[in-house]
C-alpha cells in the first residue's frame, strides 16, 4: 500500500477525474481482493468494474470498464476504489487474510466433492458463464482430438460478428473482441502441449488469416488485436520448433506470409525459423524470395523480404540490386546503396552512387537532404573540399533556407572562402526578395541588415517579432512600432492563448516605453486598452497578474 497515495491518484487521474472521484466513493460496492489485484464494483450511470493492482512504491495500475476507462484512462471511478482503499487501510491485512481463507476454503469444498457432485457444480457454472464454457468445450475438443471441433470453436472466437454495430466492430467493443479472441491463441498453445503441434501449427496459420481478413472491420485504437497477432505468432513458432516441418513447406509458407497483408498484424520473421528452416530451407525461402521479387520488383513487400534475406546473408550485391531496381526520384535509394557500400569496405563504388543520386535528381531542391550531407562529408574525408562546397552551393541555391544556408557557410568555413561565399547568397535570396534572408541575416547577427531586408522585401509577422526582440535593448524606437502593430492585431481576438500572447507584447511594449524615457505613454495605452476589452476577464487577470 505504499505507492497507493492521494497524490498518486491524482497525478494519474488528474484533478479534474480525482475531484468527480471524490463523489463516488460511497458507490464503491464488492471489494474483492486477490493477492495485490483487487477489484470492484462502482455504480454510476451504469454498474462499472474496476481492478486495481498494487505495485508497491511505483504505485497503482487499474483498469475499468466505463467508456473513459476503456480508452486507457485511469478515470473516476479508478480513483473511487483507491480512496476506498485508503479509507480502510487498516482493514486491508484483515479483507486480505479473509480472502485467502476463502479460497482455502474453496479449494477444500471442491476437493471434498463427489465426481458427480463436482460434474454438476461445472455443468451449472459452465451454463451460466459462456466464456467459461467455450474454454471447457475448447479443451473438451483437445482431449477428443477434434481438429474439426476446435477449428470450428476457434472461428467463432475469431468472428467478429457478435460484437460488429453495422458490420464493424467500434471502439467501445474492441477490448471485448479482443479477449475472446485471445483466447484461440491458449486454445492453439494447448495443442502444442497435449502433443499435436502438427495440428497447432495447421490452426495458427488459419487463425492468423482469419483475423488479417477481419482487422480492417475492428476499430482497434489500442492495439489489442496486435497482441493477439503476436499472440498467434508465438504459438505457430511454439507448434513449429515441436512438430519440426518439412523444411521447404514451411520456407513455402513464410515466403507467402511475409508477402500477404497478414504479415502486418502477425509479424512472422521468416529469419527466426532459420535453425528450424537449416540449409535445405533457407535456399528455398531465397528461390521463393527471389521469385516474387523478380514479378514484382517493385513492391514493398517483395523489395522487404528480399533485403533482410540480403543483409543476413551478408549479400551487399543483391541488396544493390533490390535498391537499383526500384530508385527513388529523390536520391534516397542511391542514398541506402553508398550507405551499404561504405560499410562494406568499398568506398568508391559507395561515392559514385552517391554522386549519381545527385546527378540523377531532377531538382536538387527535392533531393534527399541526407544525401547531400553523406556526400559533402566523404568529399571532405578525402579532401575535395571544393567539390564540397559547390555541392553545398548548389543544394541552397536549390533549396533556399537557413539549414542549407548553415551547411554551406560551416563548409566554407573550413577552407577560408566564407565571405565571398556569404556575399553570393545574399546577393542572390535580395535579387529574388526572398524572406528567409531576414532569417539568415538574424542568424548572423547582422541586425541592421535584418531590418533593412525586413523594411524591403516584407516580413511575416514573426519575423518582425524576432526583430524587435532582438533590437529593443538597443533600438527600442525601431521595435516599439512593431509590437504596438502586432498588439493591435492580436487585441480583437478571444482565447487564453491570445490573451497570454497579448501580454506577453504589452510587456515588451512596456519595456521599450521604460527605454525611452516614456512611461505615461505606456500607461495612457494600457489605460484605453483596459477600458475597451474590459469585459475580457481572463485577459484582465493576466494583465494584474503581470502588473500591466
């Protein structure tokens, strides 16, 4: 019960749920406890089931199953329980004793019963809870050896169609579909252990496309069909290392796999079968590889299976190969090519692709910015420095802005050619009016430039702000104008974030008044601005907050 505080459920529900929850605790009902797991029943505008489980000083998880809840949230009635919870902290070693003596005493009544007896208190549980009882029947079916049997239930697991509103199954009735469904993955599990993993692995394959066909019609927000996913995967690389497959049929099967829509939700590596698969298998699992890659060199999937195929194998020609049939316009598949290269050793294969992706880019200002990086510093490992530099000139002449305008001057920088270079960029972004030259000129420091470009060419309202940021401890005249301009926008409007934005330029106003030896300026504009926007509470606030 350490972790289990007022300000724990607080800071996981937030104040807003912690207050609601306040009010529910006398609708705390059936406190059960299980070990640290305890659970509950909390009656609000329908009957909720909560859990709780104690972690010691990391503090509590729960679940519950209100709509809040089910969206991950630890919600109100969550918090209901916990103050329950602290409200009877010295009853709990008390609730916590009674309930292992309770199960004691369940283990004892059941062992004492009769077979009849005990037939009958199954029977009637089983007809009351169907979940309790598709999991009996389940491994009733395991017992006969009812492949049909099992097959069938693990389809009606798998049906979304008790659950689907229209066809689809929504939000609030994916976490259910999801349960029931998980339960074909223990149901697949058990006849691996009961020493079927033939049929196992048989039914996790069928399941698996079961459930690929149906994840579309499932709003899974959360993920829970993704656990199932890898649920089921586990179980047939389980069902595969036990039953030992014909190596070439199972290399058929995840060649295919890895090449359907299913791989997504159930992420079968064909590389973790590669002791199951040995020699025989992997040479099939390239031959299929290899085929549909060849029918479709194009394809994601393809291109996918055949790169990791590669890089276990350590085939950098291949990999090259899978790369050079489907480049990028953009340079970005030459890019992965040197990359590859490069770590192989060969360097200047490596940097004639990567000068190829340039070359072959129909528009530099377009291209893969990591290829230009990658090139421009091999150029300057082997000392082209001038070849780096025209790359670097090229790119922001392409791509006016003030990252490439960065990059070209630190490679500049290098080689002492920085002022002459500096002056063709400006030169060129005045020719064209360009904007991002108030924001190269800012990051230069060249503030008399900055409004002089700003005053030319025009500016967007937050460049102007960056200016008279800049400029008010020296040039408060100059910034003075700008944010009165910008406040005068921005005075109209409603909203908190307008209103801390208005602030924050009265402030800075302020400051340039305080500057310029004019401070009943700035309270006669206070004044008049307080009298028209008066009915603006919130603004009011933060202008006493902040003494404007």
């Amino acid at each position: 019960m350490d972790g289990l505080t007022e300000a724990k459920l607080k800071s996981l529900a937030g104040a807003r749920s912690f207050e609601r929850g306040q009010d529910y605790t006398d609708a705390v009902s059936g406190v059960e406890f299980d070990g640290d797991r305890i659970t509950a029943f909390v009656h609000g505008t329908e009957r909720y089931e909560v859990e709780l489980v104690l972690r010691g000083a990391r503090g509590p998880v729960g679940e519950c199953d209100c709509p809040y809840g089910q969206e991950g949230n630890f919600c109100k009635h969550l918090v209901a329980l916990g103050l329950t919870l602290l409200a009877r902290k010295a009853d709990i070693p008390r609730m916590r004793k009674e309930a292992r003596g309770r199960a004691r005493g369940l283990d004892a009544w059941l062992s004492g019963l009769a077979r009849e007896e005990l037939l009958a208190v199954v029977r009637e549980e089983a007809a009351e809870d169907s979940r309790l009882r598709r999991r009996l029947e389940l491994r009733a079916a395991s017992a006969r050896g009812d492949l049909a049997g099992i097959r069938s239930r693990v389809r009606e697991l798998l049906d979304i169609g008790p659950f689907a509103r229209y066809g689809c199954v929504e939000y609030a009735d994916a976490h259910a579909y999801a349960d029931q469904a998980g339960q074909a993955v223990s149901a697949i599990r058990s006849l691996t252990a009961s020493g079927r993993a033939a049929d196992a692995m048989t039914l996790a394959r069928e399941a698996i496309e079961v459930l690929a066909g149906v994840v579309e019609n499932v709003d899974d927000s959360d993920g829970c069909l993704e656990t199932v996913g890898t649920g089921l995967a586990d179980a047939h690389h389980e069902a595969c290392r036990t039953a030992a497959p014909d190596p070439e049929e199972l290399a058929q099967w995840l060649a295919a796999h890895a090449l359907r829509d299913a791989c997504d939700l159930a992420d079968i590596d064909p590389l973790d079968y590669a002791d199951l698969l040995g020699e025989r298998g992997m040479v099939a699992l390239r031959r299929h590889a290899v085929e549909a890659w060849q029918a479709n060199r194009t394809g994601w999937a393809e291109k996918d299976l055949m790169q990791r195929l590669a890089k276990s194998g350590r085939d950098i020609d291949t990999l090259i190969a899978v790369h050079a049939a489907d480049l990028a316009p953009n340079g970005h598949s030459h890019l992965l090519i040197a990359r590859e290269l490069d770590t192989a050793g060969r360097t200047p294969e490596a940097l004639e692709w990567a000068e190829r992706g340039i070359r072959e880019t129909d528009d530099l200002a377009t291209v893969d910015t990591a290829l230009v990086d990658h090139l421009a510093d091999r150029y300057t490992r082997i000392g082209r420095l001038a070849d780096a530099i025209t790359l670097r000139r090229d790119h922001f002449a392409a791509r006016r802005t003030l990252l490439t305008y960065r990059q070209l001057r630190a490679t500049a920088e290098t080689t002492g050619h920085w002022p002459a270079e500096r002056e063709n960029a400006l030169t060129l972004l005045r020719a064209d009016g360009d904007r991002v030259l108030i924001d190269i000129l800012l990051d230069d420091q060249d503030l008399d430039a900055a409004w002089q470009a700003a005053t030319a060419f025009g500016a967007h309202d937050g460049q102007w702000l960056t200016l008279a940021d800049h400029s008010r401890p020296t040039r408060p005249a100059d910034a003075l104008p700008v944010y009165l301009r910008l406040a005068a926008r921005l005075a109209p409007q409603t909203g908190n974030a307008a209103y801390e934005q208005l602030v924050s330029l009265l402030l800075s106003i302020r400051d340039c008044h305080h500057r310029l030896g004019t401070p009943d300026d700035f309270t006669a504009y206070v004044t008049t601005l307080r009298a028209t926007h008066k009915r603006k509470r919130n603004l009011m606030r933060l202008m006493d907050e902040h003494g404007l």
